[in-house]
C-alpha cells in the first residue's frame, strides 16, 4: 500500500511539474498572441494612411487636359510649373508644340525660327510678340531656359 501512494504522489507530482509547464506555455502564447495582435492593427493603420497618402498624390497629379481659368471674363489657358514627374503632356496643345520645335531643334533656337515651323509670319511686325510671350511663360514655368542673347532651350 505504501508503494501505491507513492506512486500516486509520483503522478500527482508529473502532472503538477506538467500543469507548471503548460501554464508557462500558455502565458508565453498568450504574450505573442497580443503582440500578433497589436502588429496587424498597426498594418491595418499604415495600410489607410498609405491609401490616403495615394489618393492625395492622385488627386495632385495634373490632368492631360488644358486647364483653363477666367480672368476679366475671358477664358485663358493656365501652363502649369514644370514638375519633374510632369510631362509635357499636361501642358495646352500651343505649348507642347512649341516644346516640341524647340526640342527638335537640338540647341537654343530664336523666336524667329520658332514661328517660321507653324507658318507665322516671322517678317510682320507683331506676329512674333504672341509667340514671344508663349515662350517667356514657358521659360517662367521652368519648361525653357531663356539665354542672355534672347534665344530658348529646353531645360535639362
């Protein structure tokens, strides 16, 4: 009969040693389990401020079309600052053009030889000055460089 009870606190005591062992085990789950946990809800908040990050960045990126705006009643066309993720297809259709002959022309080219492309009439006095003015807004906007001798080329 002593043997039977000392068997008895033998198992009693394997099974107290392993309830100890479990209990630690569970504290130790449990920890990493909250931890899992409070790592997804920071997940989830930096996935809504990365989407409303992006929707800002969308919302900023300027539109293929001319924008126009009103002043004194008439509708202008607005060029936009050059940006360095903005291609010159956010510019208006003039604009582009003129991009376009300046850039073909592989240096500083003068308003003179810009005007002869679309046909202008580089030789009447005036018919230069609206093409001046385009190029001096492009310059302004940092799509041209404007040289102290009056020519244009294409920013870098």
């Amino acid at each position: 009969m002593a043997r039977g009870r000392t068997e008895i606190n033998e198992i009693a005591e394997r099974v107290a040693a392993r309830r100890a062992e479990l209990d630690e085990e569970e504290k130790l789950l449990a920890e990493r389990h909250d931890a899992v946990r409070a790592e997804r809800e920071e997940l989830t908040v930096a996935m809504r401020v990365w989407e409303r990050i992006h929707a800002q960045l969308d919302a900023e990126k300027p539109s293929a079309q001319a924008k126009t705006a009103q002043v004194g009643g008439h509708g202008v066309l607005l060029v936009p600052y050059r940006a360095t993720s903005a291609g010159e297809d956010v510019l208006p259709p003039d604009y582009q053009r003129l991009m376009k002959i300046a850039r073909s022309a592989g240096g500083p080219v003068r308003v003179k030889d810009v005007g002869v492309e679309p046909g202008l009439e580089v030789e009447v006095k005036g018919r230069l000055e609206p093409l001046r003015g385009k190029l001096s807004k492009l310059a302004g906007r940092g799509g041209l460089r404007t040289l102290p001798d009056g020519r244009s080329r294409i920013t870098p």
